[in-house]
C-alpha cells in the first residue's frame, strides 16, 4: 500500500515536472531553422499522422437505382383542386399565443 502510494506521488511529480517543461517560454523558431528541439538543429519536418489523401472504391459494385422519373397520372375527370380561400385573417390570440395575419 505505502509503494502504490509512493509511484502515484512519484508519477505526479515527474508529470508536473513534465508539464512545467513543456509550458516554459522558449525562442519561436521554426523546426527547419534548426531551432525546434533543445537547440539541437533539427532539419526533417516533425512527424505528422494523419488520415490518407484517398480512399479506395470498396470492392463490391453497388448499381445505381433503377431511374423512372414519370411524372404523375393526371386526375379523375371532374375533379377540382381545392382552391385557396381569398379571406383575409387579422393576428389573434389561438391558444394563448399570438398568431399574426394571414390568409386563411
């Protein structure tokens, strides 16, 4: 029990010696002015991961859906769209809430 207390006491100081390191003010120059590291010229550019610049096609041939854009049958004969009626409704309180005009 005192050694697991001893590492963790250990480990938080050696992380804040870390931490304090990292932070201090330092010369802002550029890792190809041989500036980037301890003073130590350093001229190939910093390691960077990243995610690749392409993606391969997946293997497996999706086709594309089946295109039938046909516009829609006509209406029964006789049949009339409703039309909009032409009233004019002023704002009114519907509910507790305020509706402002319009057409209804």
């Amino acid at each position: 029990m005192l050694t697991i207390k001893r590492f963790g006491a250990l480990a938080a100081v050696v992380g804040l010696v870390a931490l304090g390191v990292t932070a201090m003010p330092g010369k802002a120059e550029a890792w190809w002015r041989g500036g980037w590291c301890c003073g130590v010229g350093i001229y190939l550019p910093p390691v960077v991961i990243a995610p690749p610049g392409y993606y391969a096609t997946p293997p497996v041939y999706y086709p594309p859906p089946p295109v039938a854009y046909a516009p829609p049958p006509p209406p029964p004969p006789g049949y009339y769209a409703p039309q909009q009626q032409g009233q004019w409704l002023p704002g009114h309180y519907e509910g507790g809430y305020w509706v402002p005009g319009h057409w209804g």
